[in-house]
C-alpha cells in the first residue's frame, strides 16, 4: 500500500514553566524608620541548557525612611543576581524568554542593619522548531480536511519618549514607580505597532519635611520590524524593561517636570498557516491501520481594554485616627485574575497602595492599604492591571475610604487543535462481493464519507450510483452499489 507524506516545519512555544527567586539588599542603620520600600527588577539574559534555564538580572532597591533626627530621607541600591529554573524537557537548543514581576517586597532589621527582600516572579517561555509528518496521498480512499497551525517569530525593538508638566514646588524626589501596560499591537507590512501607556508615581518632598505624591499616564508607542508581519497577521508583545530619568526644575513658583522613558519590548508574530492534510483514510482491498499526529498551536487575538471607576472601605495594615494627617498614597499598583460568575466573566482583583500619615508629634508612619474590585468582562486571556489616580479620605474616624481607576488589558488566546493522520498501514485483506448489484439499508443520520467507508466505495462511487440520495442518510433510505462483471 503505497502512502505520501508531507511534513510541517514550523517555530512555536514549546513549554512554559514559572519559578521564583528572592534577592536581598542590606542598607545601614542610618534608617530609623523605614516608610516606604520599592523593587525594581531588570532582566540581563536567560540561557537554556540541559535540564535548566539560567536568567539573571540586576534589581533596583529605593527605600524611604526618617533617621535619628526625623528627617526624610531616600536611599538607592542594585544588586546583581542569578537564578535558575530546572525541567527536565529544557535543552540548549530552545531560545528562552524571561518575564519578571516583583511579587513581594518584605524589610525586617537585624541590629544595626536594615535587609530588603524582593521575591520575583518568573514566566518563562521556551520557544523552538516544531515539525510533524502528515498524510497527503496515495492509494487509499482519502477524507481531506483543511487544518490551521501557527508559526511564531521572536521579534524586539525598543522606543523612547517623554513627558513634562508642572507641579506645584517640591524639594527633592524621593521615590518613583512605574508601571507598564500594552493597549494594542497592530501588525502592517513589515512593521509590528506596540501602543500602551506607562504609570508614572512620584513621591517626594514638599518644604523641609512635608510629603506629597503624584501620578502621570503617559502613553507611548514602539514600532518594531518584522519581515513576517503583515496586514491581518497577530501579534503579542510584552514590554520587558523600562528605564526612566526624571528632572525637575523650579521657576516661578512651581516646578517643570521632564520624565524620559526608554521602553525595551519583546515578543511574537504569529503567521497563521494552512495545511491540506488528511482527516480520515481507508482502503477498498484490506483493513487500513491509521496513526495520527494531534497538537496544538497558541496565538494572539486583540487586546481587549475596560477602564472603570473603584471605590469603597479599604482594608487598613495599621490603625489611623482624625489626630492623623494624610500626607501621600504611594506605591500604587493591582492585580486581578479572570473568574467565571453567574453573569459571565468578571476581572477580580484588588488595588494595592501605600498611605503615609503623618501624626499630630510630627512623626511618619506607612499603612498598606487595598481595595477590592470585581469588574465584567467579554474575553478571557492575559490579564494585565493598571492602577491609578488612587486617593484616600478619612471621613469617618478609623477608617478611609479610597477611590482608584482602573485599568484592565486582556489579550486574547487564539488556539487551533490539529488532528491529522500522519500513517497508514495495511491490515487483513477483504473480500470483495462478486454479486452485480448490492443494495445497502444505511445508518440514519450517516454522511456521505461515514457511508462511503463503510461499503469501502469512493465517495464519487457512491453518488454516481445514488444521485438522488441526500445527506445525512433519512430512515428508509437505501443505497444500491452497481459491480462491473469481470469477464
């Protein structure tokens, strides 16, 4: 039994695994009482090799504090670090791709010393050459299906822009956040366009030893090349590192604020393929034995964006009363994962922050505080949170209540399973019926190939002996097979 065969070279995600690492950084004991601490992390590289991916990267630590003399103060430290994240499937050929998020921040002292810890969250994505054989032709009797697979292309590019605006006078900036989401990819010829917008917060001084915070929405848009991209095509990119410069310069009785952003994304285009493969297959003179190939392909659909006004009751770390002057809500953040409900899917999460309050003997203390959310939404996929705007009140003593927008940007999951037959082997030889005509009462509800392989006759054999018979077969319906008499 003769067979042909094709195969399928393409390039796609072939794991993903997730790990974490916890980096330390000591500061002196200069830092009486630590106010607010802050963890940035870049990523240097990551390196597949046998059984393990090393990545390894430098994390930024901003911490603000009062010294012995009730002062506020600021201090900056980077440390270098290395992880590593072991599975057995991982060999040197795959290309790896390392996402890091700062999960947790925790201080603690020991004597004279102050330790910040930061736990960072990995998502690695290991991505290599994917290929498979697929039946295409031959002597058997053949159902042909028209299948969709996915190819991807690592592309990266980087982009800067800027923003200035004003604000009232400030004596020095302490502390800064910025938090990155993309709001669409679009691809054109040869060019892959990223859009999103950067959350900038800035705390800092105001007067001697006041504090004030701000936020800024800054959008931005990096256009990355791509041979592959085309019109139509999908995209998905992830903004990997950002490095931000801040001047500010007073006149008039204000400020002039310049921020410089240099964003660094990474990511795929996703070339859908079509191929002419096999579904099905049988043979007229034995019993046909078929293997198959099954997978999956995983792309990108569009970004989907909810924007919506929280409030409520925060949830309060410490204790506060109308004794207590609300100085400044900073490190603003959230998280939210997708949920099913009875109305559909929901974005559940919470909106994080740090309030400082500022007692009536002049003494700074930190509160975390957060905020519940639960917003509807129309697609699942990735889910990236952006908060901002976030303020706090204290109407009633005890307790805040705060107010935040946030922003929801979901990129949608494109999968295609293939099932295709990938060989075909012969099996017992079957007799073939030496009568004239044969009359056959078929399964109601059967289609033309489920009929034709069962009297292991061509479809076009079956319709040119039946042409008034239609499909799905109805009850009572009969099928006559004529034989050419061999002489």
């Amino acid at each position: 039994m003769k067979t042909e065969t094709q195969v399928f070279r393409g390039y796609g995600k072939k794991k993903e695994i997730t790990a974490q690492t916890a980096v330390e950084c000591r500061f002196g004991g200069e830092a009486e009482t630590v106010l607010t601490v802050h963890a940035h992390a870049a990523l240097t590289g990551a390196d597949a090799g046998n059984g393990e991916v090393r990545y390894y990267g430098k994390v930024h630590f901003s911490i603000v504090y009062e010294d012995a003399e009730k002062r506020i103060c600021r201090a900056e430290k980077g440390v270098e670090w290395t992880a590593q994240a072991k599975d057995e499937d991982i060999y040197p050929a795959l290309t790896a791709k390392a996402y890091l998020a700062v999960e947790n921040v925790s201080v603690r002292r020991e004597g004279a010393s102050v330790f910040v810890t930061a736990l960072l969250g990995c998502d690695l994505a290991l991505y290599g050459e994917e290929s498979f054989e697929y039946l295409s032709g031959g002597d058997l009797i053949l159902k042909h299906e028209s299948v969709r697979t996915i190819t991807a292309h690592l592309i990266g590019g980087a982009a800067e822009t800027e923003d200035e605006f004003d604000t009232e006078p400030l004596g020095d900036i302490l502390q800064h956040t910025e938090t990155v989401c993309v709001s669409d990819v679009v691809c054109e010829t040869g060019l892959v366009k990223v859009e999103g917008e950067v959350s900038l917060g800035v705390l800092a001084l105001k007067g001697e030893n006041a504090l004030m915070s701000f936020e800024r929405l800054v959008p931005f848009t990096i256009e990355i090349p791509c041979e592959s991209a085309a019109v139509g095509s999908s995209a998905e990119v992830h903004v990997s590192a950002v490095n931000t410069v801040i001047h500010a310069d007073e006149s008039d009785g204000g400020c002039r604020i310049n921020v410089q952003f240099t964003l660094t994304a990474e990511g795929c285009v996703y070339e859908e393929i079509e191929l002419d493969g096999v579904a099905d297959a049988f043979s007229k003179e034995c019993e046909t034995v078929l293997s198959y190939h099954e997978g999956s392909f995983e792309g990108a659909g569009e970004v989907i964006k909810v924007t919506e006004r929280v409030s409520g009751k925060a949830a309060l770390s410490g204790k506060v009363d109308f004794s207590d002057t609300l100085q400044a809500v900073t490190l603003q953040r959230a998280e939210a994962d997708l949920t099913a409900a009875e109305d559909g899917l929901r974005a559940e999460g919470v909106a994080l922050a740090t309030l400082l309050v500022r007692s009536a003997d002049g003494e700074y203390r930190s509160i975390e505080m957060s905020l519940p959310f639960s917003v509807p939404v129309t697609a699942g996929g990735k889910v990236n949170v952006l908060v901002c705007g976030m303020s706090a009140r204290q109407k009633q003593e005890g307790e805040i209540d705060a107010e935040a927008t946030v922003r929801i940007y979901i990129t949608e999951k494109k999968r295609y399973a293939v099932k295709l037959v990938q060989g075909a082997e012969a099996g017992e030889a079957v007799k073939e019926s030496d009568s004239a005509i044969s009359v056959y009462i078929p399964r109601a509800g059967d289609g033309l190939w489920e009929l034709s392989k069962r009297l292991r006759k061509s479809p076009e054999e079956v319709t040119a002996s039946n042409p008034d018979i239609e499909f799905p077969v109805k009850d009572g319906q009969r099928v006559i097979i004529y034989r050419k008499k061999v002489m």
